[in-house]
C-alpha cells in the first residue's frame, strides 16, 4: 500500500509541474489544466481507497460493509 502511496505522491507532483507548464501555452493550457484536474481527482479517489484498504483489509475479500442506514 506504501508504494501505491507513494506512486500518487509522485504523480501528484509531476501534474504540478505540467500544470505549471500548461499555464504558459494558452488553450493547450486549458484542455492540460482540465485534465490534470481529472487527474487529480483520480489520484485522491485512489488514495481514499489505499487508506480504506489499509484499514479494513479483509474488504477485498467481503466487499465493503454496509451502513447502518442500509
């Protein structure tokens, strides 16, 4: 999980940088910037489910328990 952790930090800090690039190249920039900014919600999704996973291991083989609401 550590890897997979730390793979997201490194892709995380490329797309700055591209981003940072992209500002620079006008309408380039804007299609770059948005999907960096896809990007990065994939990048925070997968990060929320490492955490989970780190958490609650025995859910790759259960699945996910269901709410009390549910």
């Amino acid at each position: 999980m550590k890897k997979g952790r730390d793979a997201l930090v490194e892709t995380q800090e490329a797309m700055e940088k591209i981003e940072q690039v992209a500002a620079q190249n006008g309408n380039l920039g804007y299609d770059l910037n948005r999907s960096l900014e896809q990007l990065t919600a994939l990048a925070r999704s997968l990060r929320s489910l490492t955490d989970y996973l780190d958490r609650h291991p025995e859910a790759l083989l259960r699945g996910k328990t269901p709410s009390k609401g549910e």
